[in-house]
C-alpha cells in the first residue's frame, strides 16, 4: 500500500526537478514579484508607522513568507490528471490497487517537495528582499500551515475529479489558482480586503494556505485566535472529505460505465 | 527544368553542452560538429519527368529536396529549377512546386477540407474563376466530394491524402515533389494516389519528385531512379537497366518434405532443371519455386556494396 | 506596397480561419477568455484593495492607476493577439512545420503569426479596454491623436522583445522561460508608476529594460503628469517611436535568425 504511493511521490519530485530551467526563471519571477511587493507597499505607507495593525516590517515579512508557502505548494495535480484523462493513462492510474486520489496526492505531496528543494537557493535572496525574522509562535505557524496545506491538497483533488466530467481541467486549474491566491492574502493581507470582499475572504478556506499561516507568524494572529484557525482548518478538512468521497464515488461509476 | 551540379550541404553545429547553462555555452561556443549530408550530387530532370529519388533513412534524400525547394541554402554547388536559385528565390520558387509530405499535412486541421483548398488558393494568389476550374479538376481527379465539408481532423488517412494532394496542385505547379506520398494508406488508397499521379503527369506534363520507402511506387510510376546513400549518388538510370545490370542471381526455393526450406543460387548460364535434378538426388522435394530478382533485391544488394 | 498589402490582406484571411478553428471547441474558447481577464483584473484587484486604504500611489490615484493599467493591458493585448503563435514557435521548428512555411509565397512571419489565435488575449483586451474607457479623463481630440500611436508603440515595444527572443528557438534555443519572466517583468512593473520604484529600479526599467516607455510615460502625457517623469517631457511625447525602432531592429533578428535556420536545418 506504501509502497506505489512513494513511487508515485518520487515521480512527482522528478518532474518538479525535470524543469530546472524553467524554475530558475520561475524562482526569478517570485523574486521580482517580492520586490514590487516591496517597492508598492514601502511606497503607499510612506511615513505611516501602522496600517490595519500592521507595521510596514511585519506587513513585508508576511508578503515574504505567504509567496514563498504559494511557490512551493502550487497545485500540480490537475494539470496531470487533465493530461492523464486525455491520453488515458488514467486507466493505469486506477487499475492500480492503491485508488486514485491517494497516488494524486501522493504525486503532489512529491512535486512540493521538489519545489521546497529548488526554493532552497532563493529563500535567502526573498528574505533579503523581504526580511524575515524569527517568530514568536513557530507551533502554531507549522500547525495551521500543514493543515493548510491539506485543504490546498484536497481542493486540487476535488478539480482533479471533476476532469472526468469536463475532461478540461488545465484552464479551470489556472483560474482555480488565480483564484486562490488572490484569497489567500498573498499579495495584500485579509485585514486590508474592504467591506464584501473582507467577508467572503473570511469565508473561504484559501486563507488558510496564506494568509493565516503568515500572519501567524508575524504575529499579527495570536493566542486564542490560533486555535480557532486550527478548529475550522480540521472542520474544513472534514467536510473536504465527505465532498470529495462522494464526488469521487459518482465520478469513478461514471468512469466505469462509460468508459471515461 | 531541375539541374543540380555539384550540390554538397555540410551540417556545422555547434557543440551542446549539458546543464543548466549549458544553452548559453552553445550560444558562445566556437567548437562545431560536422556533418556532410549532401555530397557532390550531380543530376538534370527534364520537363515532365517522373523520377524516383530513393535512399535510406539518413541518405540526405531530405536534405536534397530541402534544397531543391529553398528551405536550405546548399554549402557548395548549384540548384537551379525552371530557371530560378531556389533559396535565393524562395518565394518566386514557391508558386512553381507543390508538396507533398506523407506524414505532415498541409491542411487546417479544425476546418473544413474546402476552406483549406480556399486558403491554399488565396495563398497562391488563384483568381476565383480559375479556383473553381481547378478545384471541379481536383474533385473529379481524386473523388473529394464525400468529404469537401468534413473537418481535416475527421478525415480518414487515404482522404486526407487525396486532400494534401489537392491542395499541392490547385495552382498548377509544373513541379510535384512528393516525400512518402503512400506511407500508411491501404491498398486502395495507394492505387488513387498513385493514379493522380500519373494523370497529373500525364495532362499537365508536370515534372514529379518522388521520394519514398515504398518500390511499388516507384514501379508504378518511374522509368528512371536516382540512388544515395551517405549523401552520395550511387545510381542513376532506368529501372529496367538497374535491375539488369545489378540483378542478383535468381534463385532456387526447394520445400523439403520435413518442412524444411533451402535456396540455391542460379549462376548466369547454368541449367535449371540440372540443379533441380541435383537437388532432387540428395532430398525429397515437397514443393519448389524460382525466385526472379526483383527492384527490392537489386537496391538492397547495392546498398549492401556501398557499405562494404 | 502592393507586397505589404497582399501580406496584410493574407494575414487576415489566414488568421480568421485559425480563429474559427478554434472557436469549435467553444467551451474552452469561453474558458480561456475568462481566465485571461481574471488574470489581468486580479492584477488590477490588488491595485484597488491597496488603495482602498491609502488613496496615493506614487502620487498617482486610484482612477489615474487604472487608465495606466488599462492602458498597458491594452498595448500588452495588441502585441499578445498577433504574436501568440510565437509562444509555440519552438513546437513549430520541431515538428517541421517552419518548413512548411518556408515553402509558402508568403512572408514567413506573417505565415507563423497565424498559426495559433489566442483566446487569453481576448479577454486582456476586454479587461484593457474596459479599464481605460471607464478611467480615462474626458476625451479630446488631441488626446485620441496621442493614445492610439500610443498604445500602438507600447505594443512594439513588447513585442520588439517577445520576437527577437522567439527568434532563438529557430537555433534551438528554448527561451520561453525567460520570455515568460520577461513578459511577467513586463505586466507586473509596467502597470505601476515608476515613482513608487523611484532610484535604481526606475533607471533600470526606463533605460535597461524600456519597461516605462509602454505604458507610464504615454499615461503621464494623458494625464498632465509629465512635471514628475525622470526624463524630459519631450522623450515622453515621442515615447510612441521607441516601440517603432525596436521592433525594426527585433525584425532583423528574426530575419536573421531564420536565414541560420536556412542555412544550419535545425
């Protein structure tokens, strides 16, 4: 049971490492995309010592570690299964007695490891950008983060199941991350959002795989508040969970009885 | 209306180099591999003939036609077709040659086959009622009727086919060139492109390049071949005089009653019913038959000398 | 004349035949429409939340940022809808189908320009537009004279780079990751006003990488702010020719390039 799913970890590793040059450039573009973060905000505060109880520091660390946990968590998954419903080598994929989205995750879990390895060179040129300094709350920080990441993980499953309805999931999951990261606070944190868009940037669980997470550490989220973001993360993953069982198990009858 | 002389292409490329910034190595490098792909090849074809260019895979039969056409300027020597340098005359060149290539379609692939035919004609600057004349000739020609308002990408191999085909010669070039016009089609459909050809030969005294794997085509429809390997011309004449003068004994195939086969050369001027008596001596014949030398076993013996 | 005419005419012609190709997969077409704006007004989103709290930027406002945006979005659609193909350009080569072009009467640039109609394009274009209608300040007749030279030579200027560097394919050089950084380089820093960079980074993006002349200086020139530029007034007033000299200096790499492409068979 463990064994195919490293296989199909290391598999994901691979690919992530396959396009080194391409990393190099994108590692490049999230430097340059820190920078004008940088150069925006110091721009805007001007002389303001606060703003939405964030001091201009804490504010460019927070934009420092939000992109660099969006670079290294970017979901793959979706891309691969559209690519694998297309071809139909995703009659491999679940002839295979693992199950399907166990090996998915599995892929993706060894894609972002790959990207935290290639991030590895960039993290101190993003820190001197953005300047990171140690926080006060690293439990809390790893806590909310790796249930974060979770959630990130089933929201691309659940894109990757209904490719078997749409069977064109590359589009959907580029707005997906679009999407995402604009909720997850990684260019402007949530306290900044005015009036609607505030209360459904609360509302969603993309902050989870940003905002919260960064904001934690900066320490801008404190104290019962960390505890309550890991509350309704495990609600979150929860719920997650019983959506994607039953999505899954219409999609894979589906499959069955038409043959994709 | 093709006359090459003394055509030779040289390869030179950069050394690549791996890793990461490997790319930019190859940018700066002055260090180059060579390769000779075209070498010292000297031919003339006359208006309206049909020839056969054939070779191996890696001969530089490519590479020749590349030339021919003006997608390569030759390193050395002389191309001149209907008068004009090809490569230095690109576009003059273009409006003069239609081509074929078997595996790569020139045909819009999410459009219907009569748009791509539309298309090749404004391309080829066809004014509109010669358009319609040529396209009535190519429908009867090649039956495309069926199928003129089916998408490309739903058309079967043989159709899609018979549309490259019609698009290649809608504006009339007086040279055809075709790169393996009959890879992969069934025997019905090699027999229409085949057909076409020797019409479109035939009518409009086009002259015809055809490069391929397949000597049943050749058979069909050249009197005359031109053979390299190594970027060499090894022969160049009439089928009927290669096959003589390279003709490999014919050949004696004995079925032996324990289903066993054996072959015995027929030397020039030997008495056949003398071997089979030889034969007969020794065994006991189940079945036997005579082998005639055919165009596959002249080209493969010639190929197997050059190499020797 | 007669040439260029017959060129532009062709590329019409063949261009409207790839767009109905790929309008029957319509589905994806409204998919990509709609993701190509979302990506540019996500952009643009940002920009509004920011200064939903402090209301300058740079010394620019939040309806001056917006005709700026638009105005670059549009300049950067206008390079993007004719020259998509060339993000495939690599693709091309190596399917041979650059040969098939070669053996066309037809300018060969004009043939690959064709070959792919992007549809994320459409909906920069949308977002463009919409940006700069909605935020610019009241038209007059002066103005117009100015934006469309404009928003035509930012256009050069992206797409001065997009070719010169897609022209290296034709080496066998992959560069579509730098020209993705290129483009990123180009859509992120270019929708702002290099005040709010100021010092080295503005230097660099007016003098190094001539990000400024697409967008910032032409919007300066609309909207009367020309007092604050790093350079004279008068350079942000011809800011439309730069985009027309680059771009005839790209087109003699490409040229170039496709002359080694015809020479070395890669």
């Amino acid at each position: 049971m463990i064994r195919p799913l490293a296989g199909m970890a290391r598999v994901g590793l691979r690919f992530q490492l396959a396009y080194r040059s391409d990393v190099i450039m994108t590692v490049l573009a999230l430097i340059a995309q820190v920078f004008l973060l940088r150069m925006v905000w110091t721009s805007v505060y001007g002389g303001a010592g606060q703003a939405r109880g964030l001091t201009l520091e804490a504010l460019l660390a927070y934009l420092s570690l939000a992109n660099l946990q969006a670079f290294a968590t970017t979901p793959i998954i979706p891309l691969i299964a559209h690519f694998r419903i297309r071809t139909g080598m995703v009659f491999f994929d679940l002839s295979r007695p693992t199950g399907y989205l166990p090996q998915m995750a599995a892929f993706q879990a060894g894609h972002t490891l790959g990207g935290l390895l290639m991030l590895a060179p960039a993290v101190p040129v993003v820190l001197l950008v953005g300047t990171i300094t140690p926080t006060a709350q690293p439990l809390g920080y790893a806590a909310t983060l790796t249930l974060g990441y979770v959630i990130s993980v089933m929201m691309s499953l659940l894109i990757c199941v209904i490719g078997f309805w749409t069977l064109e999931t590359g589009a959907i999951s580029l707005l997906y991350r679009l999407i995402s990261q604009f909720f997850a606070g990684t260019m402007v944190p949530l306290s900044f959002f005015p009036g609607a868009l505030g209360v459904l940037a609360e509302a969603l669980p993309f902050k989870y795989m940003g905002y919260v997470p960064a904001a934690i550490y900066v320490g801008h989220l404190s104290g019962g508040q960390v505890v309550q973001a890991m509350i309704v993360e495990v609600s979150w993953i929860a719920g997650l969970a019983v959506l994607l069982w039953a999505v899954w198990r219409r999609a894979h009858r589906r499959v069955v009885i038409n043959g994709g | 209306m093709i006359r090459v002389e003394s055509l030779t292409k040289v390869f030179r490329r950069p050394r690549t180099f791996p890793g990461p910034l490997g790319a930019l190595r190859t940018l700066v490098t002055r260090r180059y591999d060579e390769r000779v792909a075209v070498d010292d090849v000297s031919f003339e074809i006359p208006e309206g003939e049909v020839v056969g260019y054939l070779g191996p895979n890696g001969a530089g039969k490519s590479t020749t036609v590349k030339m021919l056409t003006g997608i390569l300027t030759p390193t050395s020597g002389l191309v001149e077709v209907g008068g004009r340098v090809p490569w230095r005359d690109r576009s003059a060149n273009a409006r003069s040659v239609g081509v074929v290539f078997g595996q790569r379609s020139q045909l819009w692939w999410d459009l219907p086959l009569i748009e791509s035919l539309r298309l090749v004609g404004a391309l080829y600057d066809v004014p509109a009622a010669h358009f319609t004349g040529s396209l009535r000739r190519m429908c009867d020609l090649l039956g495309l009727d069926d199928f003129l308002d089916t998408p490309v990408r739903q058309l079967s191999l043989g159709q899609r086919m018979r549309g490259d085909l019609a698009a290649a010669m809608l504006y009339d070039p007086p040279i055809l060139y075709l790169d393996e016009p009959t890879v992969g089609l069934d025997v019905l459909a090699k027999q229409a492109v085949r057909e076409f050809i020797v019409d479109t030969n035939r009518a409009g005294r086009t002259t015809v390049v055809l490069t391929t794997h397949d000597l049943a085509d050749v058979e069909a429809l050249c009197r005359r071949i031109i053979l390299i390997d190594k970027g060499r011309v090894l022969y160049d004449g009439g089928i009927d005089a290669l096959v003589t003068a390279y003709a490999p004994p014919r050949r004696l195939v004995v079925h032996l009653a324990d289903d066993e086969t054996r072959t015995f050369d027929i030397a020039g001027g030997a008495s056949v019913p003398e071997l089979i008596g030889r034969v007969a001596a020794e065994n006991t014949i189940r079945d036997l038959s005579i082998e005639e030398p055919d165009l596959e076993s002249v080209i493969k013996q010639i190929y197997a000398e050059s190499t020797r | 004349m007669a040439e260029i005419a017959r060129a532009l005419r062709l590329y019409w012609v063949l261009q409207r035949a790839t767009m109905r190709g790929a309008l029957q997969y319509r589905l994806n077409t409204v998919i990509s429409v709609v993701t190509g704006a979302v990506y540019q007004g996500s952009g643009f989103a940002f920009v509004w939340v920011v200064m939903h709290t402090f209301p300058s930027m740079g010394g620019w406002s939040l309806r001056e940022i917006a005709f700026l945006y638009g105005l670059r979005l549009t300049a950067h659609a206008l390079c993007m809808l004719p020259l998509s193909s060339l993000i495939g350009l690599e693709w091309l080569v190596r399917e041979g189908e650059l040969d098939r072009v070669l053996l066309r009467p037809l300018n060969p640039l004009v043939q690959v320009m064709t070959k792919r109609m992007g549809m994320g394009q459409v909906g920069d274009l949308l977002t463009g537009v919409v940006l700069l209608i909605v935020a610019a300040p009241p038209w007059n007749l002066a103005m117009i004279g100015f934006c469309v030279p404009a928003v035509v030579g930012g256009a050069l200027v992206e797409a001065s780079f997009h070719l010169s560097l897609s022209s290296l394919s034709l080496r066998m050089l992959d560069t579509r990751a730098l020209r993705g950084f290129l483009d990123d380089v180009f859509s992120k820093f270019g929708s702002y006003p290099m005040s709010v960079f100021g010092g080295v980074t503005q230097w660099v993006l007016t003098f190094v990488l001539p990000v400024a002349f697409v967008a910032y200086m032409p919007a300066s020139v609309l909207l009367d702010k020309t007092g604050s530029l790093n350079v004279p007034a008068l350079v942000a007033y011809g800011s439309p020719l730069l985009g027309v000299a680059l771009f005839a200096l790209a087109y003699r790499v490409w040229e170039r390039q496709l002359r080694h492409y015809q020479s070395s068979g890669t």
